[in-house]
C-alpha cells in the first residue's frame, strides 16, 4: 500500500499521475514503485488501456476515494472505443482492464494495427503547457492530445507537438513524466491548409466529447441503420437501403479533400472496390476506428450530441398524416392521410412519395413540403378513387353540369375531367354541345391539320439539307402541334436519320505492346515497393497504368507484355511470403521482439496459415535472429 497518491488533473491519462507519483517516491527502481502501486513488478507501462487497475486502487491510500470506473472514464481512452464496441465486448475489455490480464487488451477492442498508426512520441500543447506550469507547477498528458488523428488542442486550436518521451519507452515497466525538458516548444514543420485546420478543429472538438459524455456501448447494427437513415435523407441511399456507394465515395472524398483524409490516415481511392468507407455502412463484420466513424457522422451534417440523442429513422417527408387532395371529398386539404410509401426515381436521383388516402385518392411526389401545403404542385395523381368518380358522374350527368364547372367542383384541371369522362364512357351522356366547346369540332381540327401539314411541307421544301431537329428549331410550335395531333404524318414528311458510318480504325496491336510494355515494367517496381506490401497481380498491375479493361481482357494480344507479367505475377503463396518478409523487417526496425503471432498479424494472414507457410515464418524468424546476433558480434 502507498502512503500517497497524486491527485489526477482534468483529462489526464493515468498513466501521468503514475508517472508523476514515480517522480514523487523515494522508490530504489521503477519495479519498486510498480510493486507499490499494483502489487505486481510485471505490470506494463501502457498509456491507453491499463490494466491491473483493482490491483491499484486497493493499493491506495486508506481514504482514498478513487475507483476503477473513476480512473477508466475519465482518465483511459476506453471512452474514446467502448460506444462503438457491441457491449459484451466492451464488458471483456472493461474487465480486462481491471485485472491482472496478461494479454493485449488492444486485440479485444477489435481495431487492427496499422489501420491508424499510433504516434511514436507523447504529444502536449504548448499553451497546455504553460498555464498547467501556471497553475499546477508541472505540466501533464493529456489522453486527448495522445489519439491517433487528433493535430490540434481544441482548448487553444494550436497544433500539437512531439515531445522527446516514446510512448513506448526504453523501459517498458517504467512511466515517464512530462516536464518543461522533454517538451520544449518549437516551430511546428507541418503546415496544413484554412480548411484542413478547420476540420482537425472540428475532430478533435468531436473526439472531446466523446471523452468527456461516456455513451452505452451499441451492436454494429445500430450504427447501420443510423448511418443508412441519413443517407437515404441525402439521397444517397434507395429507400431499401441500398447505398450508392459511388456517389457516396465522390461527395465524401469532395467534403473532406485529399490533404485532411491523408492526414488522419483515412484516405480512399476513388477506384478501390472494398474500403472502410463502403465496409462501415454496410453490415458490420469487424470493428471501425472511433475516428472514421466520427468522420462518417460529421460528413453526415451532426456532432456528438446530436447524432447520439436522435434515435429517429429517416423520414424525408416528414411525420404524417399528411395532406389529401380529394376535392370531391368533405376532408379536401386536411391530413387525412395516414399511408406513406417511400420509393428512389434512378431517373431523378430523388425519392418519391407516395401518398394513399382511405378515400382512394392516391398521389405521389419528390417534393418534401407538398404534402403539408394546399397546393398540388409538383406532384403527379396516381388515382382518384371510387368517391371521385361516382362525384364526377354525379355532376356530369344528375346535375348535367359542364366540364369547366364540374373541374371547379372538383378542384381538378377541366381536361382532366375530359379525359376521366371518356374513360368512364360519360361522354356520350352529357351534352354534345358542351363536349364540343372542350374539344375543338372535327370541322375545325381537319382544318388546322391541313393548314398546319401544308406550312411543314413549305418549310422542308425551303429547307431541304436541314435535319428533322433543325427544322424543329426554326418553328417550334408548328412541330409540337403536329408531334401532338398528327405524329405518324409528321414521321412520315420529315426528313430521316442519316446513318453516321462508324470510323473504324484498326489498333496496331504490335505498337500498342511495346508501349504498354514500358508502363508494365514501371507499374512492376512500384507495386514491388509498396508500404504495405501489395500483390501483383494483372489486375493490380492494370489498375497502377489505369489499362485495367484492356490487361484483363486483351492481354492476349499484347504478347511481350504478357510473357513480361509471367515473371512477375505472384501467387498467393508468394506473396503471403514477401509479406512476411516484410512484417519480420518492421518488427525488426521498431525493436520488437519477433515471434510467429507477431509476424501472422502483422502480415494480415489468416490465424489457422498452412503448415508450410508457418514452418516458412519460423525459418525467417530464425534467419533474422541469427542475422542480428551475428550483427552484435562484429560490433
């Protein structure tokens, strides 16, 4: 048991007040201390997700009042991950922090190494700095400032600094303290675009929150449904669910930039079939950075708050009942209507509503505010129903009212009430003088017809190279009235289609593989120097010279190309050894110490690998040992 224990300051990670309790002790070595406080000397230092933590808080001062929970919510990262972990996962993570758990806590939050680097340094504000010297005497980490993706203090809106402290320390057991040494204020190198600092600010401001407003954590399920609702309000998602995933890539690429994406690690190739992106809002079979889906949810038009407090699905149209456009029934213009139907126009690229009333009447539109105004506008009546029609031929033939007046009446259009009148075969019922007043008399539409052909003949005569568009052009009104009264005489007097002969250039084949050659080879070298390491494939290779289509489907015909890839392509097993050679170098650079595990995960290859394969990891594990002892002799 300690005698005593620093008080943690705002947002501090616990790994600095352990750190600064260190400094604090009359402790002979950093086990000592570690022997203190946990009862344990293997306990790693970890700066994000401790563990051992009942061990430390029962080791505390007699009237101490910190608690586990106390120190994980406001002094941990797990915050920052547990709302977007399902919650009995969260729960093993929690209660792994809380014991002596001797694995990796990061491999059960679910987030893969390397999908965001963790910086190699601890990170501080210098103003942070300042005032905590100010107030304090001693400046702090903060767990805000230590997040992968977060550059500025949103306190200050400053960008951050390196200090001269590693994260992961000399000393694995031992916490190092900040000071005014190893954080000394300088020029910051990087430099980043109004509008790149401005979304930093806004995620970092976001990620504060998140911190400091602990949410229950939610299956991916939730997170699918809410991410799909507001798509589907963006137009960006069919009413099914279906995501346009292409438009979806486009405007968020264009909403962030290149510069801001890169910078957070989070960036997507506008041709890349399978990306974080298009995996986060479909169903969720592994877990997301708390960061992208942040980045997701701003992209989204909310924060936080808002995204956490409305649990609402989309409703683009807004709640109903909504209003009905009967104008033959006693509830014309009042929010009767109670059934909604949600449909996506490709045509359009908009939603349509459809609206039915119990009354039959049934409309639909893409319009939002229409079916909460007194207008019909922009909008298209699918049906009137029974109670129209047995009105319209109540007027029509009981109360022998025209067509003008019984549109009136009905609130509708007089041609519309022609046309339903002839459908329901009232026409000849009613009086054929008022038919006639409607519709022009056959005298005078035989008359219009022979005046209007005789004026298209004069114009294709004077007009004898004009096409049948130009010739719509010069008299508009002539061409539509005869598209709309006499179209098979207008088809057969105008002017026809002049076939275009297709310029069918031969492809000098033999040329086109010399040059497709020399792009080969350079694709080649840089897919081979690609960090990560990626495969090469003719797909791969295509894809680098943007000659996807042609490589795949013509390769055949490009024969010192295809006898060049033949050499190179690798298989699956070739490449899963170059990854591993890869993998053992990175371990290798960043002074881990190199096991199999290590080296599968860091590879991205399957847990259960073939035999020969493991058997290959272990004899490249054991050349790379022998390699470095046989370095350490010479020196």
């Amino acid at each position: 048991m300690v005698s005593f224990f620093p008080a943690p300051y705002p947002d501090e990670l616990l790994y600095s007040t352990l750190a600064r309790y260190y400094l604090r002790s009359v402790n002979a070595s950093p086990k000592a201390a570690l022997d203190d406080l946990f009862g344990s000397k293997t306990v790693i230092a970890t700066y994000d997700l401790p563990s051992h933590l009942e061990g430390l808080v029962s080791n505390l001062p007699p009237l101490s009042t910190h608690t586990v929970e106390g120190f994980i919510e406001r002094h941990t990262l797990l915050p920052l991950y547990a709302p977007f972990l399902p919650p009995e996962r969260a729960l093993l993570v929690l209660n792994s922090m809380r014991s002596h758990f001797k694995g990796d806590i990061h491999n059960r939050v679910g987030i893969m190494a390397g999908v965001m680097p963790i910086y190699r340094y601890f990170r501080f504000c210098s103003v942070c700095l300042q005032e905590e010297v100010r107030k304090y005497g001693e400046p702090y980490w903060h767990r805000l400032h230590q997040i992968p993706g977060i550059y500025v203090c949103p306190d200050h809106r400053v960008l951050l600094q390196n200090s001269t402290v590693k994260i992961k320390g000399e000393n694995r057991h031992e916490f190092y303290a900040a000071d005014e040494s190893n954080c000394l204020s300088k020029p910051v190198a990087v430099s980043y675009s109004n509008d790149t600092f401005n979304k930093l600010l806004l995620l970092a401001q976001d990620v504060e929150l998140l911190l400091n407003a602990p949410l229950e954590s939610r299956i991916g399920e939730w997170y699918r449904k809410k991410y799909q609702s507001s798509l589907i309000d963006r137009g960006l998602a069919a009413p099914s669910g279906r995501v346009f995933q292409f438009e979806l890539l486009r405007e968020f690429n264009e909403f962030y930039g290149t510069e801001f994406l890169t910078a957070v690690h989070s960036n997507i190739e506008s041709d890349e079939m399978s990306n974080w992106l298009s995996g986060i809002v479909r169903k969720h079979r592994k877990t997301f950075h708390p960061i992208r889906h942040l980045l997701l949810i701003r992209f989204l038009g909310q924060d936080v708050n808002s995204f956490f407090s409305n649990d609402q699905s989309s409703k683009p149209f807004g709640i109903g009942p909504w209003v009905c456009f009967n104008g033959s029934s006693n509830h014309y213009l009042e929010r009767t209507v109670k059934s909604l139907t949600i449909s996506y126009s490709s045509d359009a690229k908009k939603m349509i509503g459809t609206f039915s009333c119990q009354c039959g009447f049934i409309y639909s539109t893409s319009d939002p505010s229409v079916p909460h105004s007194n207008k019909l506008s922009f909008g298209k009546i699918k049906s009137f129903g029974k109670i129209w029609e047995r009105k319209l031929t109540e007027l029509l033939i009981k109360e022998k009212n025209s067509f003008r007046k019984t549109a009136k009446s009905l609130k509708v259009d007089t041609n519309t009430v022609i046309n339903h009148a002839k459908r329901l075969n009232l026409v000849s019922l009613t009086k054929k003088d008022d038919f006639e007043k409607n519709n022009h008399s056959a005298s005078n539409l035989a008359y219009k017809r022979a005046v209007n052909r005789n004026a298209w003949k004069t114009l294709t005569k004077d007009n004898p190279c004009s096409s049948k568009t130009e010739l719509r052009k010069a008299l508009p009104a002539l061409y539509i009235w005869l598209y709309r009264n006499d179209r098979k005489w207008l088809d057969k007097n105008s002017p026809k289609k002049k076939r275009i002969n297709p310029n069918n250039k031969r492809v000098d084949w033999l040329k086109r593989d010399k040059e497709v050659l020399l792009l080969t080879q350079k694709a080649v070298k840089t897919i081979f120097e690609k960090d990560p390491p990626v495969r090469v494939t003719i797909s791969s290779v295509g894809k680098t010279i943007g000659l996807r289509a042609l490589m795949e489907k013509h390769i055949k015909r490009l024969p010192e190309t295809a006898a060049f890839l033949d050499g190179q392509v690798e298989t699956v097993e070739a490449f899963q050894i170059r990854r591993v050679l890869w993998a053992v170098t990175k371990l290798e650079s960043s002074g881990e110490y190199i096991v199999p595990w290590k080296v599968i995960r860091l590879a991205g290859l399957k847990i259960k690998t073939s035999e020969r394969l493991y058997t290959r990891i272990e004899q490249v594990i054991k050349e790379a040992t022998l390699k470095k002892l046989h370095g350490r002799k010479l020196g």
